[in-house]
C-alpha cells in the first residue's frame, strides 16, 4: 500500500512526491506512523498537530507524537 496519497492528506500538503511502502519508512522520514498521524490530525483542534506539521514542512523537524498530542491550554 502506498501511504503517501493518505498521509498528504493529513498534512494538508504536497509532502510526499514518491510513494512510501511501510509505516517504518514513513516514521523514519516524519517521525510518527501513520495511526498515529491519523490520531494526531482526528484531535488537530485539541492538540498542537497544526503547529508540529508547520515545523515539519518549513523547518524539517519531524513531529513528536507526545509533544504533538498535549492538550492546548485555554
């Protein structure tokens, strides 16, 4: 299965170009599986999934599940 059609989605860009083949190559490349990108953009108005993707796109600092799953204060 070709995860990156689905996990472009998720990010709401244009990340990946060539295809991805297993959740270990995409951890690899991102920093999380893809249950875990699922979770993380089901809860995006509640946790700071939003802000990690940003640093992911612009910075390429891959995202860090625990740190993107806290809930936003406020």
């Amino acid at each position: 299965m070709n995860y990156a059609k689905e996990v472009n989605y998720y990010l709401g860009v244009n990340f990946f170009k060539a295809p991805i083949y297993s959740n270990e190559e995409l951890k690899k490349i991102i920093g999380v599986n893809l249950s875990e990108l699922r979770h993380l953009w089901l809860f995006s108005s509640k946790n700071h999934f939003k802000e990690v993707v940003e640093k992911l796109i612009h910075n390429g600092v891959k995202i860090d599940f625990e740190k993107a799953n806290r809930v936003k204060e406020g």
